[in-house]
C-alpha cells in the first residue's frame, strides 16, 4: 500500500509517501480502504515524539488517528461490519504504527461506525476525533436543557463542533470565544462570539451576567481560570489540554476515547442536519506534511483532511 511514514520522531519534512506492506488483519480488526484521513493537532504531536512516553511507537510509523473509508475485510471474530460497508473512525490503538495517512488501515472494531449519509468523504473523515472529544466533553460536564455554555476555541476543529452538539443537547446559549475574523463564522454555528485575549474575563461578565453554567477548555492556561471563576459549579469545567490544572480548579480532564456508540450519535446528527463538519483545506496524501504545518501554526477554522 501507499502511505505516510516516519522512521524515527523528528520534523515534519520527513513525512514522506511510501510503498509498504499490507497490513495485518486481527480477529476483531476491520481493514479499511481510507478515502479522507483528519489531521488533527496531536498527529504532529505524535510525529515529534511528545507521545512517546504514553503510547509506544513501532517504526516505519504511519500517523493519524481520523479516517472515512470502505470496508474491505474483516476478521473472524468482527460481527458489526462487513466488506462494502461505509464507515468512519476514531482509530486509536495501544501503540502507534498503523496510522490512517495510508490506503489501508486495520481498524480495531470498537474504534468504527456507519459513515454518515448526508457526509463527504472529507467531511466525514473530519468528524471522529473532534467530534468525540467536542461529544464527551460535554457529557462529562451533563451538558443539558436550559445550560449556558462557554466554549474556547469555538472556530477551531474540536470547537466549531462543541458550539453544534452543545445545542443539540439542549443548551440554551452557546459563547464561543474566537479572534474576531471569525465571529460571523461562530454566529453561523448558533454561538455568541467573544473575543479572547486581555479583557476575557470582563467580556464574558458583559453578555453572561448570571455566570455559565459548563465551560469547556481546549487550550489550558488562562482561560481555565478565567471560566473558574464565571462558572455557577466549578465541576462543569472541562478541559481537553491541562489535567492538572483543571483538577486543581475542581474540574475534570477528558481525553478522548474510540466508541462506536458516541461516533453512531454524532453521525446521526450529521444525517439529521444539526452537526456540519466544516472542512478548511483539503490535501492530496503526498502533502502530509504541508497540511501537519498548517494544522501545527494554529489559525484553521474547522478542519483539514488529507484525501487518500
């Protein structure tokens, strides 16, 4: 098969196209034929060896986590697909070799689900992550009717998602924090723009005077306390990026993990029309490395997908 691979932890420039062997099919492994693979912020993590530490890594490496594709094979013991089926997936594993930057990828079961109807392959491929994160997040703060709702980041690819689930769980406001070029693109997604920077905490006290009711952080830092102190229960704080600090504030840290029921929910409302992946910028699978430093500068609305 073609693919992306690294052959030790370094800089982007050695993300290179590569003939490699097939890969193996487990007995609860489904091999997928990857149409859009997402690039998210912690593949370039992985490729720097930030992960290194937490989840070991098998070289030649193949990155990404994101796909959409079809159904190819599958092992014995895989009862939920079956070749010619379309799906999307969260393809994480216990160690880091077979990536979704390729033409195949085997795919354990529990990380897949029916790629959504009403989706490209693009945009499907942009979902798993993001979406799962954006969706247990705000499951573990019991996002519901009648909440106020702060995002950060709320144009970014895990945030543009947040501010849509939030509202399909029932939130009744959504603030999303984003620089200024991008409030009309918040205000599409059905959330309040703020800008983030100096001032944060006076800007949020102007349109939410009554507090917030779950905060979700996707950077660290500042704006964890920053919601602290606006929040009516400090254990509706959430963070994606700083356990430590969003423990010690009496919050809770969520690292996303592969479900195939959270991933069903998400495509279902995809297909009802309450959930739109915004895609930003599309590469062939040869620019891997052009799309890892697009990601990596920080300023995409939305996603990137490379297309396999």
């Amino acid at each position: 098969m073609k693919a992306i691979a690294i052959d030790a932890y370094g800089p982007a420039d050695q993300l290179a196209l590569r003939d490699l062997p097939d890969p193996p099919v487990g007995p609860d492994t489904v091999l997928v034929r990857v149409r859009g693979a997402g690039v998210n912020p912690v593949d370039w993590k992985v490729r720097e060896g930030h992960l290194a530490a937490a989840i070991p890594g098998h070289f030649p490496l193949v990155p990404g986590w994101d796909a959409a594709g079809e159904v190819v094979a599958v092992g014995p013991a895989v009862a939920g697909f079956a070749v010619g089926d379309e799906v999307i997936g969260y393809v994480r594993r216990d160690d880091l070799q077979y990536g979704t930057y390729a033409e195949l990828v085997p795919a354990p079961e529990r990380c897949l689900a029916d790629k959504p109807a009403q989706a490209s392959w693009a945009e499907a491929a942009g979902l798993p992550l993001a979406g799962l994160t954006a969706y247990q997040a705000l499951q573990a703060a019991r996002t519901g009717a009648g909440d106020t709702v702060l995002v950060h980041g709320a144009s970014g690819g895990v945030g543009h998602l947040a501010v849509q689930v939030a509202r399909a769980l029932g939130a009744d406001r959504v603030i999303g924090t984003a620089s200024e070029a991008n409030h009309d693109f918040v205000r599409a997604l059905g959330a309040e723009p703020v800008s983030y920077g100096d001032g944060l905490a006076d800007r949020l006290c102007a349109v939410a005077p009554d507090g917030i009711d779950v905060a979700l952080d996707l950077f660290g830092g500042e704006a964890l306390d920053v919601s602290a102190e606006l929040l009516t229960r400090p254990a509706r704080l959430i963070s994606t990026a700083d356990p430590e600090h969003v423990t010690r504030l009496g919050g809770s840290y969520v690292f996303v993990k592969p479900s195939t029921q959270d991933l069903t929910v998400l495509a279902g409302l995809v297909d009802a029309g309450r959930l739109t992946v915004h895609v930003e910028r599309t590469f062939p699978l040869a620019q891997a490395a052009d799309a890892q430093r697009l990601v990596a500068a920080g300023h995409v609305r939305g996603k990137v997908v490379l297309e396999v």
